[in-house]
C-alpha cells in the first residue's frame, strides 16, 4: 500500500482511540458495541490541562490599563447572573454559573458546548 495513500487497513476508533467503531454499512444490530467507562482513560489522567472561566471581557486602552490599582471596578461585557464561559486549552467546553463554596469562587457546569 502507498504510505500517502489516505485510505488505511487500520480500523476507526471512537474519539478516544479505545475501541472499534462499527464500519459504514455493517449491521449495529449484529456487532455489540463495548460500553466504556473512566477506567478505559485511566492512562491519560495525569495529562495536565489548563482549565479557564471567563467571567467577561473588556476593551480599554493601555493608559487605563495603567492606572488600575487594588480595589479598581472594572465593568465587564455580562450582567449578573449571566452564565460563564469555561474553556478546556482554550476550547470552549461548558457554560456555568458562579457558585460560593467554603469562601472560595468556584463554577458548577450547566451545560456542556457539544464539539462540531
């Protein structure tokens, strides 16, 4: 087989790699999919990624900029209330909303952005 030929013998796997994935035209009724658990990710679990909640944005020029101090309200583009942005490596994952637990900031997802 030519090696930059894009078609492979290698079988589809599902978005994680972990498994077959039944071909075009075979019938699902006759081939059992596996059903997977976090147990199957176990090996990518210490992978570290970075985790971002934008709770909204602004534009100001840089004199502005200079001039914040401590104690300095600067007004964002979202109301209160609004749900928040979560990002995974700068990919919008999830909407959540701002929660208080044991005075800390934390956010509860309520809804997960389903990738296109």
């Amino acid at each position: 087989m030519n090696p930059t030929d894009p078609q492979t013998d290698a079988p589809e796997t599902d978005d994680f790699g972990m498994g077959e994935m039944p071909s075009p035209g075979a019938d699902s009724r006759a081939e059992a999919y596996v059903e997977r658990t976090a147990d199957d990710l176990e090996a990518v679990f210490d992978v570290p990624v970075r985790v971002s909640v934008v709770l909204g944005r602004t534009k100001m020029p840089v004199s502005s900029l200079l001039k914040l101090d401590t104690g300095t309200v600067v007004e964002l583009d979202r109301q209160v209330g609004e749900a928040v942005e979560i990002y995974v490596n700068d990919r919008l994952v999830a909407r959540g909303e701002i929660v208080l637990v044991e005075n800390r900031l934390g956010v509860t997802m309520t809804e997960i952005i389903k990738p296109q």
